[in-house]
C-alpha cells in the first residue's frame, strides 16, 4: 500500500486490546493510518476506513446518526473493511439485509484460515497466495468471529468460506464482498485477531490478506461480483472460467458455477423449455438453496438467466427455496415450493413477473399450509419439526391436486394428498401410498405422479434411489401393480414436463461421486441428466429414451456395420473423445460378457468398462476410472430383462458423466473423473466366448452452451 494513502481505523469508544493490537500493527505497517472513535471520524479525509471489533456488535457500537454517515459515504464512493465481529454492521448499515448469523467465540482447536473460491483464486485480496487455503491463525486461542452458515447476505457475493487443518468448512462463509452504490466494502469474518501471537506462517498471511484488502479498497478497481449475475453476459464469464475443466460436462445441463441439485419448477411455456433447479450461489455444496435458471428452444441449446427465487431476509423462505413444480394458472405461470426457516420447512407459492419467467412474485400469505398433517404422523428429526418438501401439482377439472413428499413416524415414507379450488387453499386428504413401516427414517422426496391412460407412474426418491410404481390412481389412492429404480446409479430427485406436443420429458439430478475437496476445487457440482421421454410400452412396462431431439448435437460419425470379437480379443476403435454418443447393437453368442471400454487410456490404466453379462446384467466397473484417490470406484450394475436379443445400447459420455440406456427400458447414470488427458479412447472385449456388435455408430457431440 502507498504511502499517500491514508487508513482510518474505527472504534466505538475505547479500543479493546485486540484493537489496539490490529490498529498499532497497521500504523507501523502502513503509513497514514491512525485511530478515530466512530463519533468523531471525517470519513472524506481517509481513502479506506477499517473498523475491526471483538466484541459483541448491538446498536450502541453504531449511533443511528453515525450509521447513516457512514452508509453514505460507502453509497457515495466510499470504502469500508470490516474484520471480525465488525462484519455484523452490514446490517445497520443498509450494506445488506440479511447479517451474519453465526456470531460469538471459538476454541481454535487447530490452524484456521480461509477456504478460497476457486472463481476468486485471482482476486487481488488474494495476491501472494499459491494456494486455495490459507491458514491465518494459529491453534490454542479462543478468537471471536462472524460467519454466514444458515444464511447468505441478500446482495453480497461470497469470497472465501473456512478451512480447519486439513478440513474443507464449507458451510461457514467468511469473507464477503459488497458493491452498495458507488463504494465497497469487503467483510473479514474470522480468524484475524492479533492479540494473541501465532505461529510465523499463519501472521504472515493474516498481514498479507490485511494489506492485499485495504489496498483494494483503497486503490484496486471493482472486482466483478458472480454471485448471483444479473445478464447474460456475466453468466457466459463463468463458464468460460470453467471452459478447461476435462470433467465438466459440455452437453448435459450444469449450473455457471457453484452448486446445482434437484430440477424444479420444468415447464414448456410460450414455446421455451424453462428447466429451474436447485442452486447456491455462495459455492459447490449444498446450502441456502435459490432456484438457477436455464431456458432452450430446441431441448439442445441452451442459455443461463439469472437466478429465479432467492430466499426473502423476512419471509417462511429464509434459509431456502427448496424443491417445487411449475404449472400454468389460467394463462399465469405460478411455482409451488419448499420454502424453510428454522426448523420448519412448509409450502409457498410465487407466481411469474414476465412472460420470461425471470421474475417472480412471492405471495404474502405464504406458507400456503401453515400445519403438518397428523394422519400419518409426520417424522420429526434433529434438523425439522416435521419431514415434509417438494411439490407436484395437477389440475382435474375445477379441482387442483398436490402431492408432498414425507416421512412417517414409525418408518416408511408417503406421498400426501391435498386439494384446492385455488392453489392457495388446500383440504388434506390423506396418504395415496406409503412405504415399509420398518424403514426407519425414510423420507420420500420429490414425488411426482404421471399419468399415460390406463396406468399411471409415482414415483418417489428415498435418499438412495429413485423408485417407481406403476399402477392406477383412483379416488386419492394407488394400487402399485409394478415397482422397479427409474436409474440405477447417480441419478435422484426427478422432474417431469408436459411438452406442447403431448410427450412426457424427464430430467434427473447427477451428483458428484468425488469428494467435497475436490469439488470446491474444481468450483462446480452437479449436473442434470438428458431429458428423457417417458411412455408405456405394448406391454405395459415403462419406456425411456433420450429425447429425440438431441440427435442435433450430433457431429463427425464413426460407423461399423459389424465387429466380431472372439474369446479373449480387444478392438480399440477409431474415436478418441470425451463428449459422444455411442448406438450399438450387442449379441453375446456364446461369450460370457462383452465389454464396452470408454474415456480408456492407451495403456488400459484408466477405463470405464461398461460389461454386458450372459446373466442379463449391466454393469459400470469405475475402479480404474481415475486415478485419483478423491472419486468413488465402486461397481453399478442392473438387470436387463432380455425381451428381445439382441441388446440395443445408447452410451452417452459428457465429461465426467456416463450415461447407459438399454433397450430402451433400463438406465444407468455414472459419474467418472479420469485423470489423463489421453485417457479418450473407445474399444470393445469379449470374455469367455463369441459375441457380435452387430452395428455400432459413434458421434462427436457439440456443447449445448456454444456462445
């Protein structure tokens, strides 16, 4: 920092000793900084103004004169760091409505620091580091803080949550940024104290992130917040900072950056495909949940708009807006959700702002159901009052119906009925099918009922799978005459959409089979599935296939019209990819297993087999998928049932996603994470006999989010 610049360091009305620590270090560090008490302060005569507290932050620390002084300056031009307890101010403030929600004093139990986003490893606050995280204070003290956990601030964007040891804390977000009018201000949570000595690495760090901020603030140009972007434009950004990750996928469905789960609120409306889904901004984990936003013409291409729903600082939606569906009100798009806060969590319902779907209106009686239904007794747990989330919503005649997703005291999960005359007015009606009572603790999340005719399919997400019954549903009841997985690896919490021309399209959630390093690391998690077009078949059994239309993604083709392979023989085929499509037609003769070899390195030493057995068995062996130690390298398989042989395969690889459909019946969703970069090839294997792929086609596919 230059010496023409001058660095008020703020108090209340006497410096604790921990002030006096921090503002004599700075006034040896940096010259031109010197001490004022609030009262007193001209801000106009210091380029950055400093207040770093300890202490318990209440309304005699900030005068309401004083606060609005302040806040003025900051709107005006001006620049503010707020270290420790200080960062509780944004609230009195009017930097942001929403304050830090996790406040007091910790034992330091082992060296602490900041948990750098990787969208920010250049931020100029960051300078000097070579590293992600960075420890700034040293074990055996008790330090104060102020940390967002259940909470993210309204209009702030998250820069760094908090590292423990080796321990990723993700959830406990500690340092902020805010963009109010003209001015910044950038919030310091914890650990920074310079009271107590600390180890040489650890003050060397906490001096350099001071310095590296009030340098910023004080001569640094605006740094382009990503929170929760506005435009089109500043979406794109995002993904071009992700571009060069081998692991992303290109074609299926992924947040900008940070986090995405659930698909919510799927809706074809005035022509466009409106794909919502569960979104953090502060990060890749799961926490404070918004609604992201993707929308397509064509269910190929595909463009961000900014985030949907936002929890409100006041409203039954505070810590969450969690999973919901989409549905068309008379010529008014209205969304049924989830919203929580505290220990509840209960439905609310929003109706659409602009024919965009870009806006909503949240309606000021929410929650629309204030009560738990006590027949079946909902679970109560450790975290809710009662396990009670996500919404579907259909209309019969005059008459709208609700499905809401629940546990049972006892064990077992259930789907609850509710109906209404007006979508805001709802009359429970009971439970159209439960679960084991000797499950305990199961929940069935995000049910949704379909309906082909003759049967109708429900299905549920019960932590672990995806399950559906087909059957028929009448009078508030379901008579499950079928049950079976939708998938059978990494897929949950599906969502349907009616499309204008009458067909059934899916979307599931893919999580990451990787840790949460790594996904911190690599600043993204999650991706949804291709859309799927569901139906019943001659028989009576469920049909997927991947919708049509993506055979527009397709490019440069590889084709053989047959390939014979004996006991024992490899062919290495000419494809080298990690985003394609893969159509073959398998007979195993009398081999015992055919292997299809995907994102395979010359060697072998990475390799995805995907193994089709004389058992009727499909399996994906991830245990030399990668290399490295964080992704998971089990085994997924499913049964097959053979109606006709031979086997009809579609193979979909998008980065670090493998998705199998077999005869158009059966699913498989996969997520892998080679390490290697010629790990791309493609071959095929028969073990213990003959076996003929009869046909085989291979396309290069384009990404969807080409700009």
């Amino acid at each position: 920092m230059t010496q023409s610049r001058r660095v008020g360091c703020l108090y209340a009305d006497s410096c604790t000793d921990e002030q006096r620590s921090a503002y004599d270090w700075c006034s040896t560090a940096l010259d031109g900084a010197d001490r004022r008490p609030l009262s007193e302060v001209d801000p106009s005569e210091y380029d950055v103004l400093w207040w770093h507290r300890d202490e318990g932050f209440d309304e005699r620390a900030l005068p309401e004169e004083r606060a609005a002084a302040l806040a003025a300056y900051v709107r005006e031009g001006g620049t503010l760091l707020l270290t420790l307890r200080a960062l509780s101010a944004v609230e009195p403030l009017g930097i942001d409505a929403v304050g830090p929600d996790a406040t007091g004093w910790e034992e330091i139990a082992e060296p602490t620091g900041h948990l750098w986003k990787s969208l920010y490893a250049d931020h100029p606050i960051q300078d000097d580091y070579d590293t992600l995280r960075v420890h700034t204070r040293g074990a055996g003290v008790t330090a104060p803080y102020a940390r967002y956990e259940s909470v993210l601030p309204e209009s702030g964007d998250v820069l760094a949550s908090t590292v423990r040891g080796e321990r990723d804390a993700v959830s406990q977000l500690s340092i902020v940024s805010w963009e109010p009018g003209d001015g910044r201000v950038l919030g310091i949570g914890s650990p920074v104290t310079f009271a107590q000595p600390t180890h040489d690495v650890c003050r060397m760090n906490r001096e350099t992130l001071i310095e590296n901020s009030l340098a910023y603030l004080a001569d640094g140009e605006r740094y382009p917040l990503t929170g929760r972007p506005a435009d089109a434009a500043a979406l794109g950004r995002w993904r071009e900072r992700l571009d060069d990750d081998p692991n992303r996928p290109a074609y299926h469905v992924t947040p900008p950056a940070n986090w995405l789960n659930d698909p919510n609120g799927l809706i074809h409306w005035n022509g466009r495909y409106h794909l919502f889904y569960q979104y953090n901004p502060a990060g890749p984990f799961h926490g404070t949940i918004h609604w992201g936003h993707a929308v397509s013409d064509d269910l190929v291409n595909w463009e961000d708009r900014p985030v949907a729903l936002s929890p409100s600082p006041d409203g039954p939606d505070r810590d969450g807006c969690w999973s919901g569906c989409a549905v068309d009100d008379d010529g008014v798009a209205t969304v049924l959700y989830t919203g929580g806060r505290d220990k509840r969590q209960l439905p609310c319902i929003a109706t659409a702002a602009d024919d965009g779907l870009t806006s909503w209106e949240k309606d000021p009686e929410n929650p629309i159901i204030e009560e738990l239904p006590t027949d079946p007794e909902v679970l109560r747990t450790e975290d809710w009052e009662g396990e009670f989330r996500d919404h579907c919503v259909w209309r019969e005649g005059e008459t709208w119906y609700q499905l809401i997703g629940a546990g049972m005291e006892g064990g077992g999960g259930a789907a609850l009925l509710y109906e209404s005359a007006d979508l805001r007015d709802w009359e429970y009606r009971g439970p159209i099918l439960a679960g084991d009572r000797d499950t305990a603790g199961t929940v069935w999340e995000c049910p949704e009922l379909l309906d082909f005719g003759d049967r109708q399919l429900l299905h549920v997400s019960n932590y672990e799978d995806v399950v559906y019954f087909l059957g028929t549903y009448e009078d508030g009841e379901f008579d499950a005459e079928r049950r079976d997985k939708l998938d059978h690896g990494d897929f949950y919490a599906p969502q349907s959409m009616w499309t204008d021309d009458g067909r059934v399209l899916t979307w599931g959630w893919i999580p990451e089979a990787r840790d949460r390093e790594a996904q911190w690391d690599a600043g993204w998690s999650g991706a949804l599935s291709l859309p799927r077009e569901l139906s019943l078949a001659d028989d009576g059994g469920l049909c997927q296939r991947p919708a049509p239309e993506l055979t527009e993604l397709r490019g440069d083709e590889t084709s053989r019209d047959a390939v014979r392979l004996g006991s024992g023989d490899t062919e290495r085929l000419p494809v080298e990819s990690r985003t394609f499509e893969l159509r073959a037609t398998v007979r195993l003769e009398d081999a015992e297993a055919v292997e299809l070899r995907v994102l395979e390195s010359p060697d072998g030493a990475e390799r995805t087999p995907i193994r089709y057995t004389s058992e009727s068995e499909i399996a994906v062996d991830r245990s030399r998928s990668s290399e490295n130690p964080q992704a998971t390298v089990d085994t997924q398989s499913m049964r097959v049932t053979p109606y006709d042989a031979p086997l009809s395969l579609r193979v979909f690889v998008d980065g670090s996603v493998v998705e199998v459909f077999a005869n158009e019946r059966h699913c498989l969703t996969s997520r892998v994470y080679p390490t290697r970069d010629d790990a791309t090839g493609v071959s095929l294997a028969a073990e213990g006999g003959r076996a003929t792929v009869a046909s085989l086609d291979v396309w290069e596919l384009r990404s969807a989010w080409e700009r």
